[in-house]
C-alpha cells in the first residue's frame, strides 16, 4: 500500500518532546519499508487544499500528529480533516482524541462512568482544596509532562493558587490541580487486534535511588533528558503479571473499561498511580502514545512477542479491517 506517515509540522527550535515526533516517523517510516509498503512523510498543516494534494494516491494514513502549531490540545485536528475526507487512517478518532486531550474533562467521564481516578480542582473557582493534602498541578492541555517537575507538587491551596499563575506565565495554557498519589507507577499500553483490544505486558515506572524526601514524579527531565540522573532514576521494569497477579488482573480490568468508554482504537496507554490505600487509580488516557523505538509501547510490545516491524504492521492493518 501507499502509506503517508502523517506528523506534527515541527520547527526546527522545538523542545524535545516535540522533536521526537520526527524521531518516531523516520522509525515508523523505515518499519513500514521493511514490511514492503511504499511511504512517504509529511508534516501535517491545517490547510485543506495543501492537505487535499498531500493525500492524493494515499491509500492509508499512519497518522503520528502530536500537536498542531505547537499545541497538543489541537491535535485532534487532523484526524478530524481525515475523517472529513473519507481517508482511512491509524489510530483514534478526534472525537476520543479531543476528549483526553482535556485532562480534567476526562476525569469527570471516568469519575461518572465509575472508574477511579484521583481528586481534584480547576480554576478559577478552586473548588474542594483541601489544606493538608498535596497536589500536582498540571497542564490541563498538554502530555509529554511539559512544566512538570519536584516543584509541581505542592500542599494547600495557597502554594496551589501561586504554582498555577507560574505555571500560566512560564508555558500558557490551563493549569489543574491533581491529588497527588504517593504508590507507585504503571504504565498500561493497550493493542487493538482482531479479537479485540489487548492488554500488553505492564510496565512499572520504579523509583530505586530517589531521595526519601523527593515526590516520586517522573517530570519533564526524566522523560526527555536521556543522560540527566532523573531519566536515570526511574527506570521501566516488567513482571508484575507473575509477581501480582490479583494487581495485574485489576489494573488491566480497569484500563479496558476506559478504552471501551472513550472509544479508542489502534493504540492507547494508559497511566495508574496506586494511591494511599494501594489501589490502582487512572491517571490519565493516551491516545496514540509515542511509537518511538525505545519508548514504553514498544518496549511492551517487545514482551510481549512482538518486533517493531510487526507492531507497526498490525497498527496499520487494524486501520483497514
């Protein structure tokens, strides 16, 4: 087939995680060449006739657009254009896309659908702040832990308020504030197939030589600063399928019913924090996580049997079937 490896249109200036999305389309780009596929790159702008030209003899889109013009929350955008054209395409719908992309408007679907998810409070109104409690606050828009690190855990609605305003002057955007969770770490990376969506072997994101009085984050530095100590810090390790079984069963019980919920397709992760009481609470949904080769879907794929090539492959013939 003819494959056009769609990506976000990236300066050259961009941060790291940014840049990665080019990592990842050379990676996917090369996997689809050794399956026999004829492929072409691009990077995806929000102009329809420019977009009509790129598609032209396209018979599939491995669509890879983290953000559009710098924004993850307007990346639903272009599986939105390729959904208005017909065009058959990998992945998930922007309907399921826009909807994570909003982290606390997800929380409120998982806590109306049932499934656990930790506390939490929004501007302007800063409602249900609790004094004694610490919390994380976040970009209500953006993933890739952009703004995230030891200072982002805060107590009290004080210190909240004043992180948020920083936050918002430093990197725009909407700022939220998460309970945090002191347990530890999953991530769940979930395969569509023919029968259905599989849950792949679960990572755990460790802590073995963090300070004692550091919150167990894994902020901007360790995700995308390879050679810093925080990267080096937290590790990813697999086994608690054999290790914990009732944990595992639970945990992949959980992350099925919010795919089902939000209607995913093709690919998604999705993050657990274990909070005070040891139960396993969502975090949040990623629709189309990094595919890059050492990330965490394929090194769950690699578990589970999987080689880059054919994870790539069974990726794109979901989007076909």
């Amino acid at each position: 087939m003819r494959v056009l490896v769609l990506h976000s249109d990236v300066p050259a200036d961009a941060p790291p995680d940014e840049q990665d999305t080019l990592a990842t389309a050379e990676c996917v780009a090369k996997a689809l060449r050794e399956c026999g596929h004829e492929v072409v790159q691009g990077a995806f702008v929000p102009d329809p006739q420019l977009f009509d030209r790129m598609l032209l003899g396209t018979d599939v889109v491995f669509n890879l657009v983290e953000s559009v013009f710098g924004r993850g929350s307007l990346a639903g955008i272009a599986p939105a254009m390729l959904e208005q054209r017909g065009v058959c395409f990998t992945g998930t719908p922007s309907i399921a896309i826009n909807s994570c992309a909003d982290k606390p408007f997800t929380k409120r679907v998982l806590r109306a659908a049932g499934l656990p998810t930790p506390d939490w409070s929004e501007p302007p109104h800063w409602e249900c702040i609790s004094e004694d409690r610490q919390y994380v606050v976040k970009a209500a828009a953006e993933d890739s832990s952009v703004g995230l690190d030891d200072a982002s855990v805060v107590r009290g609605g004080e210190a909240l308020r004043a992180r948020a305003g920083w936050s918002v002057a430093q990197h725009g955007g909407i700022w939220f504030a998460e309970s945090y969770c002191p347990g530890r770490e999953f991530n769940v990376s979930i395969l569509e197939t023919a029968a259905g969506p599989r849950v792949l072997p679960i990572a755990e994101i460790v802590f073995p030589d963090w300070q004692p009085d550091r919150p167990r984050l894994v902020g901007y530095a360790a995700k995308w600063d390879t050679h810093s100590e925080d990267s080096m810090a937290t590790p990813r390790v697999f086994g608690i399928e054999k290790e914990e079984p009732e944990l595992a069963q639970d945990i992949a019980r959980l992350s099925l019913a919010a795919w089902n919920l939000f209607g995913l397709r093709g690919y998604a992760r999705i993050d657990f924090r274990l909070d005070e009481e040891s139960r396993p609470t969502i975090l949040e949904i990623n629709p189309n996580p990094c595919l890059e080769r050492e990330a965490g879907f394929a090194a769950a794929a690699e578990k589970a049997g999987l080689s880059y090539a054919n994870l790539v492959e069974r990726i794109l013939r979901v989007a076909i079937a």
